[in-house]
C-alpha cells in the first residue's frame, strides 16, 4: 500500500487492529492509551505492532517497548504504583502509532 494513499483510512484501520488486540470491551480511539487504557503489553503488543510494521511497512525498531507497557512477567512494584494512580510508563496512545506509520518510523 503506498503510503500517500494510508491518510483517508489509516485511522479507522489502526482503530480496528488495536481493537481486536484489547480485551477492553468498549470502542477504541486514537486518545485511548494502548497500556493504561487499553490494557495491551507484553506479547500482544508485540505482536500488534509487528502486524502493522509488515501490514504499513513501519520501522518500529527505536520503540522500545519497556518503555511505554509492561512485559508477560511485569515487576509488581510497577504493578503497585499504577494501582496507586501512578503511571511508570510513558504515553503511548494509538495516535502514536497512527504517525509512526504516516513517518514510517517511530520517531519520539
């Protein structure tokens, strides 16, 4: 898919993908917050942007992961401190997504 063509459907495709990778049972939007919102990490993550990067031919290769959503064995005290109301991950909303795969790359 040549990328001029991805900006009239891109959203919605992008939307649809994270939708079937949440388990949240509510619409997505581009604002959700894939980790804290959505409740994607770990392999399903990876694996939903590793669908996309083939799908778009996106480089997500400079995201690194651990940054934005926890692992399978995620730590328990990153566990406790978002049960607190804190957040130890940085944002990461599926807008992010969206403009790594208008750029072609993650890019933050």
């Amino acid at each position: 898919m040549q990328r001029e063509k991805l900006d009239d459907k891109l959203p919605s495709e992008i939307i649809k993908m994270v939708a079937e990778a949440t388990v949240i049972q509510r619409s997505v939007t581009e604002n959700d917050e894939v980790y804290y919102q959505l409740r994607i990490y770990g392999d399903p993550l990876y694996e939903l942007l590793t669908e996309i990067a083939s799908r778009y031919h996106t480089d997500f290769s400079a995201l690194d992961l651990r940054t934005v959503a926890p692992g399978e064995g995620a730590s328990l005290w990153k566990g406790f401190i978002s049960a607190l109301g804190g957040k130890p991950f940085k944002s990461f909303k599926v807008a992010d997504i969206i403009a790594a795969v208008r750029a072609g790359n993650w890019q933050k």
